[in-house]
C-alpha cells in the first residue's frame, strides 16, 4: 500500500469496535499491510521533507498499536490509533521531534 486509505482507517475503526485480546492476532496480517506499511510510507515521507528543509538527516519510528497490558489501568490490547515520530539523526535528548498521529473521527 502507497499511503493512508480507507483499508487503513477500517482497521483502525474495527479495533476500536472489537478491542479484544484476539482482535489484534486475527488483523495482524491486514494490519502490517494496511497500517504499518502505510505509516512507514508516510513517516519516511515527512523525514525526507525534513532532511531537505533543515539539511539534516532525520529518523522516523512507528510506534507499535498492540500494548504492552502489565501496566496501563485500561485493559485494551490495541491503541486504536497511529503514532509516529521523525527526528534529527544524532543529537540527544534535547532533539527536537515531529509526532504526527491518525485515527478515524470518533
């Protein structure tokens, strides 16, 4: 997949009605093609924008949807939205980052 579509924002609207421990496992497949695939489309686009309007090299991330459930105080297996995040390439802490999330209207 070449970008955000309507396969992705139904994924994301599916998880957010079925957010289940199984509802991630059996969408995983259409997930990675659907979610993943697209936001790291994306995510590679906005850091390439960037390297060229600030001259430096950018990194970009996609932060997982499954959750890790030992610790939040809700018991909901998926964010039912898509993070990610692109930064200066080297640096620290005090590098500044661009966060750009999706997630379908409520």
């Amino acid at each position: 997949m070449s970008g955000f579509g309507e396969e992705t924002l139904s994924v994301l609207e599916n998880l957010r009605a079925n957010d289940s421990p199984g509802g991630f496992g059996d969408n995983r497949r259409i997930d990675n093609a659907a979610v993943r695939g697209a936001a790291k489309g994306f995510a590679g686009a906005l850091a390439h924008l960037l390297e060229v309007e600030t001259g430096r090299a950018h990194e970009h991330k996609i932060y997982r949807l499954h959750r890790d459930l030992r610790f939040p105080k809700d018991s909901t297996p998926c964010d039912t939205h898509i993070h990610m995040s692109a930064r200066p390439v080297g640096g620290g802490a005090g590098r500044p980052a661009w966060m750009p999330g999706l997630e379908p209207a409520k």
